[in-house]
C-alpha cells in the first residue's frame, strides 16, 4: 500500500488520509471508505504528521580506514510534502541537496531487539534533504564526518510504501536492505542516476538508533544519502537557485519533486 496525507482543493487546511493507488487517492479514516479523489483535486502533504525525531545516517570513514555508522539529527518540525516549496534562507548561500530513502517507525521501544525490529517500520518514503555546500567543506576540512545540520526545510513523500509492496527490491536473506535503480533531476536534467545499495539493513538503523536512546512512534530514520556528485560538478554546472525544481525517483518508492523558494 502506499499511505498518504492530504488536503482538497476546494477544502484548505484540512488534512485528511488516504491510500494512492491507480493515480487516485481513495480516503479513508483508518477504517472506513470515505471517497475517492482525482489528483488534479488534491494537494499533498507529508505522508506522516509532525515527526517528534529525524535522524539521517552517513557513513564514517576511522583512522584505519575502516567505515562505521553514525547519525546525526535534522529538524522534522520544518518538514515539507510534495509538490512543496523549500524556503532556502539567504544567509546560507549556495545550495545543494542530498536524496535518502528513510523508513518511518510506528512504536516506541529502546535497545530493540533484532526479531522484534520488523515490527516497529510503518514503511518507506523519500527524503530530499537541502544543504550549505559551504558548510559541508568546513565540516569536512575540521576532520568531521561530513554532516552538516541546517534548518532548510527536508522534503518527505511522496507516499509511505507499505513493507511489503517492497519485497521485490529488498537483498535477498534481508527484506529490509534494499537495491534499486534512482534518477536525480534539476530542471528536468539528470544529475545523477544509477543503482543504489543501501549496504545496511533498517534493522540495523533501528537497532543502532535504539542503543543509548529510544526511537518514538512518528520518528524518521534515514538511510546514507544516495550517490550524487556536487550540483557544480554536474553539466547543471551550478547551485539551486530559486525557482528551480529537483525530482527524485526511486524504483518502487516513488518520486518526490520539490521547487525552491
């Protein structure tokens, strides 16, 4: 199933839920059938509520070269859905952006065991997360890991994907690693396509999440971003500038495209 939340048209301001399928949204309260809605007759929102936690995981490169996990926090509370709008804040400068496949969590727990993790992923969305270039290479030249928190609005959705309308993409002996194919888009020009590999199991996000600090029902847990060179470094051969529209599209996730402000 891929779940949703949004607003009609007609009717701003109140959100309403429902499921997409066959390029229609069917609402729904969670139990009963409530109508059926074409798309030119909608306007999405986040497919979750407010978000209590975004954590967003990268890879860590040690001393002696070996890569580890770690995760750093963004501001949910400034999240945006599809077809929104990224208010970029003029004091930052140039910007880029980062796309993540993330899963959503529907229980609250601590030091989650393995069999039990399953259970507590609702399912899978997109994430495109802006960025300060500039601040990105005074992390890295400090020796940090890479990852730069700023409070420039992520964008989530386009849907939550059900886990198991993802079976096809999950690795084989680990339904909760995934491979798939992804396309990255400004302005309608690819910057940056390919096979992605998530190299690590949710479960394990989960688990990692869940050592020192539970994770909550409504949290985000990011996967690494997707592999995607600096915009300048791309036939774009520039930042985002307002007006400019980026899409994102994971085979089986779906594709989130937002403008800038």
């Amino acid at each position: 199933m891929k779940l949703c939340r949004f607003e009609l048209v007609e009717e701003p301001g109140r959100v309403r839920t429902g499921l997409f399928y066959d390029n229609r949204v069917y609402e729904t309260d969670g139990q009963n059938a409530l109508g059926v809605h074409d798309l030119t007759k909608v306007r999405f929102h986040p497919p979750t509520g407010q978000a209590p936690v975004l954590r967003a995981f990268d890879w860590a490169r040690g001393a002696n070269g070996e890569e580890s996990l770690s995760y750093s926090y963004k501001n949910p509370s400034v999240l945006i859905g599809p077809l929104g709008e990224i208010e970029a804040p003029v004091t930052l400068g140039a910007l880029d952006f980062q796309v993540r496949v993330c899963g959503l969590i529907q229980d609250s727990g601590r030091q989650i065991d393995r069999s039990e993790a399953p259970s507590f992923i609702l399912g899978y969305a997109l994430l495109i997360c802006p960025f300060s270039p500039t601040d990105l290479e005074a992390e890295l030249a400090r020796g940090g890991s890479g990852t730069v928190a700023t409070d420039v609005s992520p964008a989530l959705g386009p849907f939550v994907v059900t886990p198991e309308e993802l079976a096809e993409y999950g690795v084989s002996g680990e339904p909760t690693a995934f491979q798939s194919t992804y396309e990255i888009k400004v302005n309608e020009e690819v910057v940056g396509k390919g096979n992605w590999q998530s190299h690590c199991s949710f479960v394990e996000l989960l688990q990692l999440s869940s050592i020192s600090s539970p994770v909550t029902s409504g949290e985000i847990i990011a996967f690494p971003p997707l592999a995607q060179s600096p915009l300048i470094e791309t036939s774009f051969g520039r930042e985002l500038l307002p007006g400019d529209k980026v899409s994102a599209t994971v085979e089986g996730f779906g594709t989130l495209v937002v403008r800038i402000g």
